[in-house]
C-alpha cells in the first residue's frame, strides 16, 4: 500500500472511531476505490479482481465496518428479518422453545443470522388465520418452518407470498419448500433397535406421537420394518407430542400392556423422565428389567438415576444449515451446497441401555486350617 493510501486508512478510521462507526464512505476513502466497488466487493457482486475484493474486505475489517440495515433496506428493498416457526401443532399450546432440541436449533440459527447481517423472529405456530393475518406486520425476507406437517398450509401460503422457505425436516409429497436439512431418522432408529438387541432386548417398545410430520412418520416406519425383519410383533403407543401429559398417561400404558416390553424407544421430551417414573412404579428395574433409549437434546439425562441413553439430533448443525440455505435464496447466490443436506446423528450411549452381565460369586480362598 502506498504512503498515502496508508494516510487514507489512518484518516478514515480516526473519522470513524471519532463518529462511532465507520461508513461505507470511509471504507472507499481508505481503500482508494468507489463506493460502488466497496458495495459490490462486501456484497459478492459486480464483475471485480479477486485481489480487489481482498482489499475492500481487508480495509472494512480493519475500520470495523459494518453495514447499516437501513441502507439496505432502503438500497435492496428487504428487511433483513428472516422468521423461525414451528407449525405441526396448529392451534395446540405448544411452546416449542421449552424442549431442548428448538432452543438449541433456535440459538444456533440466530447466531448464523446475526453473521450474515440478518435478525430472526421468533413466529407464533397458529392455524386460527392465515399467515398472511398473523404475519403482517413483520416484513420477512424468508422463513424456516421446522417440521411442517403434510400439506402444510402455512408453508403454502409463504410460497404463494412469494417468500423462500427452508424447512428442518424433510418435506412430506409435493410441499413446495426452497430447501430442507434433516437427519437420516430411518437409519437412526434401526442403528439405536439393533444396539437395544445387541445389549439383550427381546421385545423392544416404542413412544411415538400422532402427527403427520416427517420426522414422526419415518421414525415410526422405521421401527415396524425393523420387527418385520427380525419377527417381533410391534409394541407401541401414540399420543399427542405437544402434551406433556399424555406422554407420562402413554408411557404408563405401555408399561402395562401384557405383553409389555423389555426395552422402549421413545421419540420425544420427556418420554425418558416418563419411562423411568413408569418402571419404577412398577416395579422393573433400568436396566436389568428394561432398557430405555430417548430422543433428546436435554443434559438432565446424563445425571438420572441412572443415567438415560439419547439419541441426539444435532440442532445446532441443523439450525446453521437452514439459516445458510435460506439467506442465499434470498440474496440470489448460487453455491455449491445441496438444496437438501441430512446431518448425522448420535446416539450417546449410558446406563439405561447397557444391560448388566450376570453376577459370578466367587467364595474368597480358604485358610488352612492350623493343626
């Protein structure tokens, strides 16, 4: 850089520190370039030398730029608003931010956001009016729906307003979603089946709930093909996911079933806690007389007694990756990124599902006897 450019730099960022924030005014000063060349290069557009756009950059980083969400609003005509909402349980009070895996979807999305210059709102999951009603007056630029339902009208009424929607969970039919991340939920349940038989289950159970989401419906497939290969009469009880009430009523019931089984899988928050106050007051013992697996997010499962495995869904890789999809539909980017990405799970292995072998007695060495 030359000696005056170098003038241009330290002037620019005196004025800045001196005013609270540099402008875009100050980045074209500093860099000897036009202001149409500093928008262009911070915004990936225009037809500019990779070193240029370098330098823009460099030069912005180093006055801590950054750009005004009014400029753009004014500039692009969009709000920088991008909407989070869940809306399967329609009209139901499910406060999906309550349950570990949304607010670690939530938290991580509104990170990837804030990254990209975008803010996320929070949306109310209602069916009482359209979206369109309930909506608008917050200027969206695009939406993430988590789970939609099949035949999702919020998601269809989005798509007709002509915004981009990227949904976490893979859609159901034609539902007309921009883009979708999800995990591979068929090879999850089968994978954390067959570790349950490994570890000597017999008759293995199963807590799934009675709506038309994807993830409910692939998990509660997966598991009857999986006792249609190996010939195990399926077990299982359904009930609303939104209420808490009905799963402890749910997980009751199946424990009291005749042919109740020895180990259960259960799809939701807090089916684990459930499980583990049925067994008790029935007198089976975790895990000698029955093994238990949870789908969750939550960390109270690593200090129960004993401690619950859970098969983890990774939301915060899932709620960056929705984040990324639908700010570059809305800004028009083409990348390299699949318009459908599936993150693996984990199942985090603990005490509940790891049967104890057989005690051995063994009688400590005899003395001999003193004559």
């Amino acid at each position: 850089m030359t000696a005056a450019g170098k003038h241009q730099v330290s002037r620019a960022q005196t004025r800045g520190n001196r005013q609270g924030r540099a402008g875009i005014r100050d980045v074209a000063a500093a860099a000897g370039v036009s202001i149409t060349t500093v928008s262009d290069a911070l915004n990936g557009k225009g037809r500019l030398p990779d070193a240029t756009r370098r330098h823009v950059r460099e030069v912005a980083d180093r006055l801590g730029y950054r750009p005004s969400a009014a400029a753009r609003t004014l500039r692009t005509g969009k709000s920088g608003l991008i909407g989070l909402t869940v809306t399967t349980y329609g009209d139901e009070p499910f406060t999906f931010t309550e349950f570990a895996y949304f607010a670690e979807m939530a938290r991580a999305a509104t990170s990837a956001a804030l990254a990209r210059g975008y803010a996320l709102v929070i949306l109310p999951a209602t069916s009482r009016r359209s979206p369109a009603d309930v909506w608008s007056n917050v200027a969206l630029d695009g939406t993430v729906v988590i789970d939609p339902s099949d035949h999702d009208p919020v998601v269809t009424e989005l798509v007709r307003q002509g915004l981009p929607v990227v949904s976490d969970g893979r859609p159901a039919g034609t539902l007309p979603v921009t883009a979708w991340v999800d995990n591979d939920h068929e090879a999850a349940v089968l994978g954390l089946l067959d570790h349950l038989a490994e570890a000597g289950a017999r008759r293995i159970g199963l807590l799934t709930g009675t709506t038309t989401d994807t993830y409910t419906r692939l998990s509660t497939t997966a598991y009857l093909n999986w006792c249609a290969r190996v010939g195990q009469d399926p077990v299982y009880e359904a009930y609303p996911a939104h209420d808490p009430c009905a799963g402890a009523v749910a997980a009751d019931r199946l424990l009291a079933r005749p042919d109740r089984p020895d180990a259960v899988y259960g799809l939701f928050d807090p089916n684990g806690t459930d499980l583990l106050a049925a067994a008790r007051r029935y007198g089976l013992r975790v895990p000698d007389d029955l093994l238990l697996v949870c789908c969750s997010e939550s960390t109270v499962y690593a200090t129960t007694e004993p401690p619950i495995t859970t098969l983890s869904l990774k939301p915060r890789r899932i709620g960056t990756a929705v984040v990324q999809l639908l700010i570059d539909a809305i800004e028009g980017i083409e990348h390299d990124r699949p318009l459908e990405q599936v993150i693996p799970t984990e199942l985090i292995v603990r005490t509940s599902s790891q049967r104890r072998p057989p005690r051995t007695t063994v009688s400590p060495p005899r003395q001999p006897r003193q004559e």
